[in-house]
C-alpha cells in the first residue's frame, strides 16, 4: 500500500505552527521537533505559505515598474529630441549674429 499525499494536519495546525516557527527565533528544525513533524514538512509549509504572497505582490511590482520604465524611455526620447533641435537653433542663431 503507497502512502498517498493527504493533509495530515488540519490548515489552524499548520498555520500555528508556521507562525511560531517564524516568530520564535528557534531553528524551524528545533520548533518542528517540539511538534512533532519532521523538518522537512515545516520548511514546505513556511515555503507554500509565504511564497505565493510574495509572487502576486512581486509580480504587482514587476509589471508596474515595467509600465514605469516605457514612460520614462518615451519620455527620454522626447527630452533627447528637443534638446537636440533646441542646440542645432543655438547654432544657427548664434552663426547669423556673426
């Protein structure tokens, strides 16, 4: 018989014991074993639980700095053209004063 992958802890079980894993300032190996659970369950927990929080917050960032960064090359482009007509009227202006 193969053991299949079930939740052997209710969610209030995990979610405490993800929270005092991190807040204890203990070794998440030293709290999983006042647990009783193995380290390598503990580390998946915190990893799940922490990591999708993360990636939708990341992603937010990502996506708002890359609109952020098209703006300002647009906005570049522009300032660089400018300047760039504005120096060539510069020299006209000053070669006809002479």
């Amino acid at each position: 018989m193969t053991k299949g992958k079930g939740n052997r802890y209710p969610s209030e079980f995990r979610e405490s014991a993800i929270r005092l894993a991190i807040e204890s300032g203990k070794p998440v190996a030293h709290t999983a074993a006042e647990l009783g659970i193995s380290a390598d369950t503990m580390y998946g927990w915190i990893k799940r639980h922490t990591k999708p929080k993360q990636t939708k917050a990341s992603m937010r960032e990502i996506n708002y700095d890359t609109e952020e960064i098209k703006q300002l090359r647009k906005e570049l482009a522009r300032v660089t053209q400018e300047r760039d007509i504005l120096k060539k009227a510069t020299a006209y202006f000053v070669k006809e004063m002479r």
